[in-house]
C-alpha cells in the first residue's frame, strides 16, 4: 500500500514538474503582455507610470485648438499607441516601435529639437476673411518629452503577480 501511494506522489510532481517547466517558458509571453499593459496605462495617464502613478505628467500642449481641446496627449488617431508593440522570443521581450511607419514616436518618447516642415498653402484672415498664400518653410521646435516606453518596476510587478497565481494553480 505505500509504495502504491509513493508511486502516485511521484507521478504527481513529475506532472507538476513538467507544468512548471512550461510555466517557465511562458515568462516572455507574460512580460510582452505586462508592457503592453504599462504602454496603454502611460497613453491613459498622460505620462511614464512608474510606482502605480504618472510622474512627471506629460508637459500639455502649448495650444490648444478645437480638434484637440479636451483630449488627451498624443492621442490624437490612436496611431501611435496602437503601434507600440511588444514581441517575445524564448530569451528576451523587445518593445518598440516599427519607425518606418510612425517617424515621429523617437522623438515624442525622448524630446529634443526636431525641424518642421511646412508646405505651401492657403490661409483665410480671421478679421478681414481675405485668402493668401502662405509659402512652403521649416521651422526649429524643442519638442518635450513625452517618455511612454521605458523600463517601469510596475512591469516586474505584473509578471510577478501573474506568475503567482499560475504557480498557486499547478502546485493546488
């Protein structure tokens, strides 16, 4: 009878073994899906979460006008957010953004000075209502920044908190 019962908790922490090894190779997974739960909290807070709250808040916008008053920063299509995207391999989580396809999201994250190009177009004059053209120029801006991609402890607590319960479920 009790080599019966040896064989039976034998056989189960084998089984038990062979889950937590696959837990182990889910923890790239987890930390991809804990960055793109920080990247969608920092857009949401309007700056780098970092110990549950946003601080520094992202600096508002110099002016506003009435397509952006009352909406958050750099929110504006969505665009941007929607192409932070975290990949996992079986050795490592990359977070990033393809820059071939949104040129701008360097700049917005670190902030500096970055040239503006303006195309020729027309303008009304909003006492006299007259139309004129206004020609084709550049201009320097110190763009602030705007950090929403970076290493947060608040990542680690994520994957720690999934981890936990995973591991309360197999060990149960």
């Amino acid at each position: 009878m009790a080599t019966h019962d040896a064989k039976k908790i034998v056989g189960d922490l084998r089984q038990k073994a062979s889950e937590i090894q696959k837990l182990k190779k889910k923890i790239p997974a987890f930390v991809a899906g804990a960055a793109e739960k920080m990247k969608d909290a920092n857009f949401s807070a309007q700056g780098f979460v970092h110990g549950g709250s946003a601080r520094p808040k992202w600096k508002k916008r110099r002016k506003e006008t009435r397509r952006t008053a009352g909406k958050r920063i750099l929110s504006g299509t969505g665009y941007l957010q929607g192409n932070v995207k975290a990949k996992a391999s079986p050795t490592q989580v990359r977070t990033g953004v393809d820059l071939s396809k949104v040129p701008y999201a360097q700049i917005h994250n670190e902030g500096g000075r970055v040239i503006q190009h303006v195309r020729a177009h027309h303008r009304t004059h909003p006492k006299t209502g007259r139309r004129y053209q206004v020609k084709a120029h550049s201009r320097k801006i110190n763009m602030p920044q705007r950090k929403y991609l970076g290493y947060s402890p608040d990542i680690e607590k994520i994957v720690k908190k999934e981890l936990d319960y995973n591991l309360k479920k197999i060990l149960k």
